[in-house]
C-alpha cells in the first residue's frame, strides 16, 4: 500500500501582489469632463448642425420645384404662342408692305458682322438700327459702301462716329432705311381708290 500523498508539483509560489490604486478625481473628473465635451461637439456639429442643413437644403429643394413647377404650368403655351407671334409677325409685315425679316437678318450677317462688332440691332418694317463697336473710321465706310450696293438699302445714316485718327476704335450708331414693297391692294381698296 502506498501511503504517499500527492503533492502539488509547482514548486515556486508567485507572491507579487498588485495593488490596486484607487480612482484618482484629480485625473479621472477632468479627463471624463474633456470626453464628455468632445462627444458633444461632434454630435453638435458633426452631425446635429448637419442634419439641420440637409433639412433646409431639401426645404429650400421642395420650394424651388414648386416654383419651377409653376412657371411650367403658366408657361405651358408658350411654343404655340410663339410661333403664332411669328406666323402672325411675318404676314403682318408681308402684308402691311415692311422688309423681308429674313432679308434683314441675312443682310446684317453678311456686312454688318463680317465687319465689326455689332452690339445691338433692331429690325423695323422699313429701317434697320445698329450699334456698332471695335470699328474704326474706315471700316465704317466700307460697310457703309456695302450697304449702298444692296437692293434692299435705300439709304444709310451714321451717328457717333468720330475721331481724331482713323486708326482708331470707335463706337457707331446706324440707321438702314430700307426698301419697302408696298403692300397688295385688295378690292375694295382698289375699287374705291379709281
């Protein structure tokens, strides 16, 4: 029989004791307060303050589409409105005895801009106005000797033309007086006119 007892066979014994120190306020209160603070300015402005401005800007989003939406809706004839203008325009000016519309324009684009900057242009039944720009002495009186060889122009004034030199820039206003067809005379205009 053996008698033997058994024995542990670790034979060192670690009797290092860590002690614990207690919470330290004078660290621990600051360094919780300085957390507690940094999470509350994220949350403000990291996230708070941008949640507010996406609610404004889908605020602001909704208003503008009502607006667009409304401008839709009172300019929903627009297209026919215009082309009846145009229709209309054309065969008042056809008939009422003014210049060709489309000859006018044709007849700025081909002098008027080849030539010079034109600022401004106002077509009339029986005139052109035109603010000129970048142009000089003598290149007014190029476009001014181009327009009198067209069979649409019965006449050219020019105004606020001047300068010392000729090669320098000016700034000019012209009048095209145009060659007008006289309107077509119905019946009764003609019956009553002999």
């Amino acid at each position: 029989m053996q008698t033997g007892k058994n024995y542990p066979s670790k034979t060192t014994i670690n009797l290092a004791q860590r002690d614990r120190r207690p919470l330290n306020l004078g660290v621990t209160l600051p360094t919780l307060i300085l957390l507690t603070v940094a999470i509350a300015a994220f949350t403000k402005f990291g996230v708070i303050d941008r949640l507010h401005a996406v609610s404004a800007a889908e605020t602001q989003a909704a208003q503008q589409e009502l607006l667009v939406s409304q401008v839709q809706e009172k300019t929903a004839g627009y297209e026919q409105l215009l082309d009846k203008y145009q229709s209309d325009s054309l065969r008042k000016s056809a008939s009422g005895g003014g210049a060709d519309p489309m000859k006018c324009l044709a007849l700025v684009e081909t002098v008027l801009l080849n030539r010079s900057q034109v600022s401004s242009f106002t077509i009339g039944p029986d005139t052109i106005n035109v603010k000129l720009s970048g142009v000089t002495l003598n290149d007014i009186s190029a476009i001014y000797q181009q327009l009198m060889k067209s069979e649409l122009v019965s006449g050219v004034q020019v105004y606020n033309a001047s300068s010392s030199q000729k090669s320098e820039k000016v700034t000019a206003a012209m009048t095209i007086a145009l060659v007008v067809d006289k309107p077509a005379q119905s019946g009764a205009d003609k019956g009553a006119a002999s």
